[in-house]
C-alpha cells in the first residue's frame, strides 16, 4: 500500500511554485480519488494547491 505522508506539514513555509510567492501551510487533505494532497495556505485560505504547485521555501 502507497505511504500516504503528506509533503508539507501545517505551520510550514512554502513557495508556489508559478510566482515565487512565500506562504504557510493551513491544512492538507489527502484526496483519495485524485491519490494526491491538496493543500491550504493562510495567505489564500478560499484557494488550494497541490503538492506539484508548491515547493519547500529556501532558507535564508
């Protein structure tokens, strides 16, 4: 069975990937139908993204 472990964890600082924008993890929810996590950001709490959207922020 797949390892179902989220790649981000909430309170987590994050990029998107598409604007290079910093933002924090709220939640994340596996979606089974879709087998991938879908993430919620403070910044945008009305928008997610998934896993291949984000990336880990680089440290200063």
């Amino acid at each position: 069975m797949k390892n179902l472990n989220s790649l981000f964890k909430a309170g987590q600082s994050v990029s998107i990937k598409e604007t290079g924008e910093n933002v924090t993890i709220l939640r994340s929810k596996y979606i089974k139908n879709m087998k991938r996590f879908s993430y919620v950001v403070k910044e945008y709490p009305s928008t997610f993204y998934f896993e291949e959207e984000l990336k880990e922020s680089e440290s200063l």
